[in-house]
C-alpha cells in the first residue's frame, strides 16, 4: 500500500481538519489521535510529524496519542489527500482551505493587526471569528490603534 493511502484511510477514521484562531492568527491543523503508540508512531514517521503523549483522562482508559500538523505542511498534506477522502473530509478540507486563503490574502504580508477584532455573534466558537479586513479598515465598533497609542490592554 502506498503512503498517501494508508494516510488517507488512516486519517478518515482517526483524524480531523481545522482552521482554528491562535489568538490573532488563523492557522490549519491536522491531528490525529490513537490509543495504539505504534501505530501513530508508524503515521509521524510518514507525515514527519511529532507524537504527543495525553495521559489517561479517566480511571482505565487507555494513554492516548496524537499528531498534529500546522501550517503549511497541514495544508500541503491537505492538498495531497483531497483526492482520496470521502465527501464529507473532502468538503472540510475545500472549507479549511478556504477559509485560510481568505484569511492570508486579506492580511499584508508580515504585518500584524494593529486594531481589536471582537467576536462577531453570540457563541463563543472561532466560527463567530470574523475574518480580517483590509487594514486601514477597522471592523464596525472599533477604530485602528494609532501608532502612538498603548494597545497592550486590548483584548482580542
């Protein structure tokens, strides 16, 4: 069997895809998560990845373990299964993929948002996020920091 094939079936039943908020910034992840140490130490070797270590959340469950990947190592993976995953992992990867191209073409390069960004919404999930605007534009109900002002109270 090759690589990308047993990764695809691999991380069909055991992985995720996600675009998740590191506080200002948009970041793609893949993680994938097992309770069998050789197994997923056989899956980092194959997408050079990292083994994390989680210790037993309950009174005899299992160890478990995990990868994750970021970036643009989550995305080149992502671009490489596409073809292989079933519909619904299709779908979230298009979305992942998406959503973080919006993201990064919306911002310069190599600068940082200089305003607050509230959550838009009422729940508190990284979808009611919104996505940044261009940057002399702030969001409705805040203003750009001005250079010389203290934004170190601000909270995003």
């Amino acid at each position: 069997m090759d690589r990308l094939s047993y990764l695809a079936g691999y991380i069909e039943g055991e992985g995720c895809f996600g675009a998740y908020w590191h506080g200002e910034y948009l970041d793609l992840m893949i993680q994938i998560v097992s309770t069998d140490s050789d197994v997923i130490e056989r899956v980092a070797a194959l997408v050079h990845g990292r083994v994390y270590k989680y210790g037993r959340s309950h009174q005899g469950r299992k160890d478990a373990y995990a990868i994750r990947l970021f970036g643009k190592k989550a995305a080149g993976l992502m671009m490489e299964l596409y073809p292989l995953m079933g519909k619904r992992r299709q779908a979230k990867i298009v979305e992942c993929l998406n959503k973080y191209h919006i993201y990064r073409s919306e911002r310069p390069r190599g600068t940082i948002p200089v305003y607050a960004t509230p959550r838009i919404g009422s729940g508190e999930g990284s979808e009611d996020r919104p996505m940044l605007s261009q940057p002399d534009t702030p969001y409705p109900g805040t203003t750009p920091a001005q250079p010389d002002e203290d934004i170190s109270g601000l909270q995003s």
